[in-house]
C-alpha cells in the first residue's frame, strides 16, 4: 500500500534528522537514500510523498527505540488571503 511505503520513508527520515527540535528540513535526496536504506523502490515521482500544496502532519508516540505513528493528518496549504473566517472556525472547532 501507498501510504505504509511513504509513512516508512518519512519516519526513516524523521528517526535519522530529528534530535529534538520543533522543525527539522529534509531535501530530496533523504527521499532517495530512505528508500535505498529500507529496500524500497523509490517512487517514479517523489513529490508524491511531499506535495507542494499538501502537508502531511504525524503524531508520534515514542517507546524506547521504537516509533509509532499514532495519527496522521493531511493538510492544504494556501495562501493567508484565501482563508476565510469560516474556515478559521471550522478549524478552531475541529479539536485539532
């Protein structure tokens, strides 16, 4: 499935650049060496695993060495003009 191949390459690349801080980059080649890493055929198109207008949000729960996600969400990104006060409180009542 899709989406377990992209969570594990995210998460490969999460456990490798994370060390604690609020937000950490990645460059396209991480998408590449992820893959190599676990054995898995790279997507023909890597933007399928990070899209330019969506990003995808994980909850992690962390048991010593061990990572799960918990939650995943997925999110459109758009510029702040376009948002409407119904939309912020869509979102504000959402709970997330």
């Amino acid at each position: 499935m899709k989406t377990n191949r992209y969570a594990k390459i995210i998460l490969d690349i999460f456990e490798r650049k994370y060390s604690g801080q609020e937000e950490f980059e990645f460059e396209r080649s991480d998408l590449v060496e992820s893959c190599a890493r676990l054995g898995i055929d790279p997507p023909k198109n890597l933007g399928d695993v990070i899209a330019n207008d969506r990003i995808a949000m994980f909850e992690l729960r962390f048991d010593g060495d061990d990572v799960e996600i918990v939650n995943e969400r997925h999110y459109c990104l758009v510029e702040a003009g376009e948002i409407t006060g119904d939309n912020l409180d869509t979102y504000r009542n959402s709970g997330m």
